[in-house]
C-alpha cells in the first residue's frame, strides 16, 4: 500500500468556497435524511489513444457504486442524462447545468483521464447543479495500477465536502465463519472485496478485536482444548498466546493507545473483567461481583467502560469507571440486553435487546435517554460494531438458515448484506477496523 | 464419548494385529521344526508353553478392554442435563441424573468426568460462554457436594457454539441448552 503514496495529487479547486456551502450541515445520520441525488457521465478520454480498456465507463460505474455503497447517494439512471456529451466538456462553463437538474440531480460528477498504455492520470470534479458551481475537483498521476486507489481518493474527497467525514472504504471488517464445529477468523474491505483467512486453527475461535493501528487481530480460541486468548500479528502472521487461564479467556477491546486490552477471565471462580498490558501480560483487575460480567466496551476516551452484567437478574448493559468504580446500570428496558458497543463519536451507545422473541440492535445515550430502536430485521440483529467515523453499524443476522454479516447506516437505513463465503455455514461477530489510511 | 469408543475400537484392533503376529512367530519354529529333526521336544514345549502365556495375557488385556467398554456403555447411560433460558440451576431431573452419576463414579474411581456447558443461540457469544461456564460450574459443584473429588471434574464451556440441533425452534434450543457429560477412563 506504500507505494500509493507516490501518486501525484493536485487540489486546483476553491476549497475556500466550501464553509459557503449550506448543506454540509445537513444531518445525513438523521432517519428523516434525504439521499443525494448524483449523476456522473462517463470520463472523457482526453487523450488521442483509443480507450480500449473502457476506463470511461470503468470510472463512472466505480464511482456510482462506491457512492451507492455509503447509502448516502441516490444514483441517477445513465439513460435519463440529456446532455450531449460532444457539446459539453469537464468544467462549470462548458456544463449546461439545467440538462442535469430537469433529470432530478442535485450533484453532478464529471471527470476526464489521459492514458498513455502505462500512466494515467485522472481528473474528477464533483458539481453542485442547483447552484451551477464546482464544489471541489482533483488531479491524480500514476500507473493504471492505481486507477482504484485514484477513484476511492476522490470517493474520500466527495464525501468529506458532503458529509464532513472522508468515509470508511480504507476499513475492513473481521469475523467469525463457521463450519460444523470449527469456526476462522477472516476479514473483508468495507465495500466487500478483498476477503482473507486469517486464521487457520482447525478448531473454535471467535470473538475478533483489532489493535488501533489495524496490524493485529486479538481473538479467542480453543486450539488447545480451553478458550484461551491470542494475538495475530497480520504483517507475519504470528500468533502470540496470551492468556491461558483456567477457564474462559475472552478476547475484548484494544485500548486507543495500543497498550491494554480488555478482557473476560474467570479464574478467580467467576467471570471477571481485566485489563491486560500487551506488552508485559500483566493483569488489572477490573470489575468484583460474584454475578456474570462480561462483554467490557470503552468509551471513546477511555475513561468509562459499557459492560454487561446479570447482577440485577437478567442480562443488562451497566457502565462504570475505567477502574471498576462508579458503576451505575444504563439499561431497564426489556430482560436481555448484552452486547454494548460505545459510538467512537461518543456518548451514545448500541446495544443488543430482545425485541418480539428475537434480538435487535438499539443505541441509547450514556446518561441512559433516548433509547431508540435501530434494526427490525426477520432474522434479528446482533453483535454490533462501529465503522470508526460512527456513521454505520455492522452486525450478524440470520437470513434463511445462515448468519451473516450486515451493514447499515447509523440511523438503520440501507442495510447491505455481504457476500456468503462458499462452503462456510456461519458468519458472526464482526468487528469493525479503525482506519487503515490506504487512501 | 464418541472418541472413547474410537480409542477402544484402535485398541482392540492393535490387539487382534499383535495377536496375529505372536501366533504368527509361534508357528514359524514349528515348520522350521518339520524340516530340523535335531531340534528337541523341549524346545517345542517351551514354545507352546510361550504362546500359552501370551495367549492369556491378549485374552486378560481383550476383557480389560471389553470391561470398560462395558462400564463407559454405562456411563454413557447418564444423559445430558437440560437447563432454562438464561438459567444455570439445576431441575430436579438434573440432581437425579447427576446423583445417579455421582454413585457411579463412586464405585469406578478409575474414572473422571468432563462437564461441557452449552447454551441455545440466543443472545450473545460472550454471555452464552459465561452461561455456559456458570452450567457447568453448578453440575460440578452439585457432584463434589456429593463426594466427587474436584481433580476428577473438568469443566469446559462452549456458549452457543457447538449446538446438538441447529435449528431455531423451541424445541431445538431446549435440547441446546445443556451440560454434556462425558465419563472417561483414566487409564
């Protein structure tokens, strides 16, 4: 991915325009939110050579489907475009921006490229149609290698002058994939390609967690015999056992730092929350109650910890101080709710309930208001995770006989199911990475 | 269990293999002996006398064998506990069952037992693995109060992870929700 970093980018426009422009203050995270209705042509090959490889088109439809992906753009039918493509060119002026409003686009993306059978370089240029004004735009050189890093960057810059974030697509998802009685970790992009195996153990291993920089994976696993707590490294693939305890070992969140992690232990009778130095292996224990406590999530800052306890019965998210102090229960609604995750933008929280003899997820704020209900799925929802800007959810669901993997957007529209992986029964548990800054 | 009867069934084959083979070694002196009409009768008494003895031992090693076959087949007879949802108490079947189990092992001190907890699919991966431990913590407990060594009870959850029906019906999360007990010869 390095070798990205050699791509040639120029910003050549009025970014200094953007604060002027209204809707970047649109709540996109709102139920109530409007997709952005967007058009985009195909790029114009700007060069002499013949465009045997069809990157015209290539772009356009990478493009519309990257943005279809955030759920956040509603792309607008190719056969509709009125605008001759002969008569017009890339910039405002040669833009008739009355042909793109009467087919109902609010934001138009045009682009052109040269390609010289080696290097490439690209230029896009995103538009707002209403007001007839460019928006942002970029130049990118490189090899025809890079064609997809250059198309995701401009992704990246579109979403960040429309939503005010750059978007997840450098951020994978890790999971469980089950089969008979043996379970892998594996781990796929945010827009579903790139699948990998991570682990290849021949036995159960579940409860996947990312390290801050993305380049470990801590898990569970009962390669020999106990569920025992393990690090993968994923630049060599070496696994690190860490915990090996009598009883469970129960792989949870890294801290921001890298330096502790969460864990379940329950040597000492009963299951337990710890933190564990990565480096040295030494021990903090965190929470004392003879009840079941497990499923320890941070809060952004580090300074509080979501947990889930049944010390009042049943099954209940609870939250206290980083140390085990202060503990105070956040949930009272319905007999089962478990599986807390914190927003990394804070304060709100999501969390697993039972809902209709089925579970779902719902987030609540972490003075314990607001309780809201995010998913109504047949096959109910669980295990979520955040995508690291906040602005998704990811979770396991059972559709047909088999659990896979969904993604929606925080407010519970656009759910996107990622693809079965032939001959794997079972997909749970996923965990979002943070940013892999690959684009 | 399963792999209690696949040992046992590896053992007795090695014993049948063994079996054929000191046989097999008997006889050859005995042609040889056809042929040699120096060798003596004593050599040939010593040899029956040899195959004898090693007769006795595969037949004494083959009932050893056929004996905890028989008393794991007992074993075996102890079926698993059933819980409720969310629970990790023990019914009144379950203490009966486990009694049952607990006067077994009293009388066969050769063997021990692994407890697996296990739950149905319902909520989530890491409270199903504490549910489970806190099964099978409770079946272990109940056997030591009745006089069961702890060092012969090992416990083990597997949460939801390993369900005896996939299914998602009452029915199959009532068989799910369980402790597996698994009766083992310690020799």
């Amino acid at each position: 991915m390095r070798a990205f970093k050699g791509l040639l980018v120029v910003f050549f426009t009025l970014v200094l325009c953007l604060p002027a422009w209204g809707k970047v203050y649109i709540d996109i995270d709102s139920p109530a939110f409007q997709k952005f209705p967007t058009a985009i042509p195909d790029l114009r090959n700007m060069g002499t050579r013949q465009d045997k490889e069809d990157l015209s088109r290539w772009f356009s439809e990478q493009l519309s489907s990257a943005l279809d992906i955030t759920g956040y753009f509603r792309m607008i039918e190719k056969g509709a475009f009125l605008e001759d493509p002969k008569s017009s060119g890339i910039t405002a002026e040669a833009t008739n921006f009355s042909d793109w409003s009467v087919v109902g686009a609010d934001f138009l993306v045009k682009g052109g490229f040269l390609y010289d059978g080696k290097n490439l370089s690209v230029e896009f240029r995103l538009f707002d149609v209403v007001e007839g004004k460019l928006i942002t735009g970029k130049k990118y050189w490189g090899s025809i290698k890079e064609k997809k890093v250059m198309m995701l960057r401009f992704v990246g810059e579109i979403l960040h002058a429309l939503t005010g974030e750059r978007g997840v697509f450098d951020t994978k998802i890790a999971f469980v994939g089950k089969k008979g009685n043996e379970s892998e970790i594996y781990t796929v992009n945010f827009d579903g390609t790139d699948l990998q195996k991570i682990t290849n153990f021949k036995s159960l291993s579940l409860l996947p967690h990312w390290s801050p920089e993305a380049n470990r994976i801590s898990l569970t696993s009962y390669l020999r015999d106990n569920p025992d707590y393990y690090i993968v490294d994923l630049r060599n693939g070496k696994v690190k056992k860490m915990s090996e305890h009598v009883g469970l070992n129960l792989s949870g969140p890294w801290s921001a730092d890298g330096e502790k992690a969460l864990l379940v232990l329950s040597k000492d009778g009963n299951e337990e929350i710890y933190t564990i130095d990565i480096k040295e292996g030494t021990l903090e224990r965190i929470t004392h109650n003879s009840s079941i406590d497990v499923s320890p999530s941070w809060s952004p800052d580090g300074e509080s910890i979501a947990f889930v306890s049944n010390r009042s019965g049943s099954p209940q998210v609870f939250i206290m101080d980083a140390h085990g102090k202060n503990v105070r229960r956040l949930t009272f609604e319905g007999s089962y709710n478990t599986s807390p995750a914190w927003s990394p933008k804070g304060k709100k929280i999501v969390y697993e309930g039972s809902s209709n003899g089925g579970f779902q997820l719902f987030t609540i704020d972490e003075d314990g208001n607001n309780s809201v209900q995010v998913t109504f799925e047949r096959g109910g929802a669980e295990d979520p995770s955040w995508s690291p800007d906040g602005r998704y959810l990811v979770f396991s669901s059972k559709i047909g006989q088999k659990r896979r993997i969904c993604i929606v957007n925080s407010n519970g529209l656009n759910l996107r199911v990622l693809d079965e992986i032939k001959g794997i029964q079972s997909l749970e548990s996923p965990s979002w990475s943070p940013h892999l800054n690959l684009y | 269990m399963k792999r209690n009867v696949f040992i046992i069934g590896v053992m007795v084959l090695i014993c049948s293999f063994s079996f054929i083979f000191i046989t097999g070694c008997a006889k050859t002196p005995e042609t040889q002996m056809m042929k040699d009409t120096a060798a003596t009768q004593a050599d040939t008494e010593k040899a029956a006398a040899a195959e004898a003895a090693a007769m006795a031992a595969e037949k004494a090693v083959l009932e050893e064998q056929m004996l905890q076959e028989k008393l794991l087949a007992e074993a075996d007879s102890f079926k698993d506990i059933k819980f409720a949802f969310d629970k990790y108490d023990l019914s009144a079947e379950a203490r009966g069952v486990l009694s049952k189990l607990a006067d077994w092992l009293n009388s066969h001190q050769d063997f021990e037992v692994t407890i697996e907890g296990h739950c149905d699919e319902r909520g989530t991966t890491e409270y199903n693995l504490a549910l489970g431990e806190r099964r099978a913590e409770a079946a272990k407990a109940y056997l030591t109060n009745l006089g069961i060594d702890k060092m012969k009870i090992t416990t083990i959850s597997y949460g939801e992870e390993l369900p005896m029906d996939p299914g998602s019906t009452e029915a199959a999360w009532a068989k799910n929700r369980r402790d597996h007990l698994v009766v083992f010869s310690k020799k």
